[in-house]
C-alpha cells in the first residue's frame, strides 16, 4: 500500500489568497442547501478556486482537495476560537485568565462569512440585562447632581415636599389586624349574591328551527317573486321589439311596391 504523498505548508500569503479567493465565492461555498444543482455550482466554483489560486501563487501546484481541506480546517479553527472563548465568558468563574481570542485580518473575515454556524444564536430570553441599554457612568454629569445636593434650598423643597400631608383619597388603607383565617368559611356578602338584569329582546332571536326555515322560505319567496318580476320586464320589451321589426318590414314591404308601380 503506497504512502500519501506530504504536501508543504501553507504560507501566510497562500492563505491569504484562498481565503480572498473564497471569500469571492462565498454565496455557493457556504449555501447550505443540498441538491443537485448546488453541488455542481460548488465544484465549478472549487474549480475556478483552483485555477485562480494556481495561476497567481509563486508556490507548488495546490489540489482541489488540498484547497478544500486546508479551507475546512481553517473554518474549524475559528469555530474552536470562538467555541473557546464563549465558554469562558459565560463561565461561572474560576480557572485562570484566558485573554480575548484575536484573529487575523483574514480569519476574521472568514468568522464574518460562518459567523451564524460559528457562534449560534443569540438568546433573546436568557437574561433580562444583557441587551438593556444602559448609559455608562461617564455620561452621566456628577457635577450638577452634587451641586443639587449641597443647595440648602433644594434639600428644605424636597423635606417639605416628604412631609407634606397627602390626599386621603388618593390612597386607601385597610385595616386587616381583625383578619382570621376563620373567615374564609363566611358566605357571599349580599352585593355579590345579587343578580344582574340581562334583558334581552326574545323577538330578535330565533325560538326554534321551525322558525328559521320559515324565515328561510320566506326570503327564497322574495327572491323568486323578484326574478319572475324582473322575467316579466324583459319579455315585455323583447315582444316591442318583435313588433317594431314587424313594423319596420311591413313599411319596406309597402315602400317596394310603390317603387315597382
């Protein structure tokens, strides 16, 4: 069994023209619909990757499958980054510091590219204060908040505006230090045994269905009468008009035999 021929590394600058290169074409590389028509668009544009890359690098003559493999491990490469520093963001503390994660120009365009695939979703009901936008303390003015607090003025307002007496009917207190739980077992004050009236007009309503199929064949009546009406109309001028013909050839009839004459 013959040995898989070691192909050489990858220089910075090859990758930096594949990851260009299928950035270009990253609307068919990264369709992920499986079909017929998708996988041929993706080998044409594997093999247009391919032809490009050969013709532009100083290096050795790359594969398809060396194009395509070193493309796939440098996808799984940032889903590690990314997979690495998630954890530790959202990790409970402990365990030492692990520094942000920075990739390079090209890297990161290609977590731009997989970024969905990479990072997920984002919650939106995992936590109530991670999406509230709240104003940082440097834009807050401290100045003026403690110039409010040392005016002697406006702490004399605010004490007297405390102490002022509020209007009884704005809130209501109840007394509950009578309360037992004894009183669970009384009956229905008398306000919620009354009945409310619920008039309601019977003649609207249909009683039975005897009543609605006569209000049926009352309407198909109406109905047909309408259209015997109506039919009565259009064979009334239909018979004018047979008459105004008659006429009108019986007057050509009389007009020909004066000519003949």
């Amino acid at each position: 069994m013959s040995e898989r021929k070691r192909e050489s590394n990858f220089t910075n600058a090859e990758i930096d023209l594949l990851l260009h290169l299928c950035n270009t074409n990253k609307k068919i590389l990264e369709n992920k619909t499986t079909n017929a028509v998708t996988w041929k668009e993706k080998i044409l544009a594997w093999e247009k990757i391919h032809t490009q890359f050969n013709s532009t690098t100083d290096g050795p003559s790359r594969s398809i499958k060396n194009l395509r493999s070193k493309y796939d491990s440098m996808k799984k490469e940032v889903r590690k980054s990314v997979a690495k520093q998630k954890k530790y963001v959202t990790g409970t503390g402990g365990g030492p510091f692990i520094s942000e994660v920075k990739l390079s120009p090209a890297l990161e365009q290609l977590h731009q590219n997989i970024k969905l695939s990479s990072d997920g979703l984002i919650c939106q009901f995992d936590s109530d204060s991670s999406h509230i936008n709240l104003k940082s303390t440097e834009e807050l003015d401290f100045s003026i908040m403690m110039e409010e607090i040392d005016d002697p003025s406006i702490l004399e307002e605010n004490i007297l505006d405390n102490n002022s007496p509020t209007n009884p009917t704005d809130t209501i207190r109840v007394n509950f230090s009578d309360y037992n739980a004894t009183m669970l077992q009384t009956g229905k004050p008398k306000e919620l045994k009354s009945k409310i009236s619920t008039d309601i007009v019977v003649d609207q309503l249909p009683t039975s269905s005897a009543s609605l199929f006569e209000k049926l064949v009352e309407r198909e009546l109406n109905l047909l009468g309408k259209k015997e009406q109506e039919d009565t109309i259009e064979h009334q001028l239909r018979t004018k008009k047979l008459k105004l013909e008659i006429e009108k050839l019986e007057l050509e009839i009389l007009l020909l035999k004066k000519s003949t004459v």
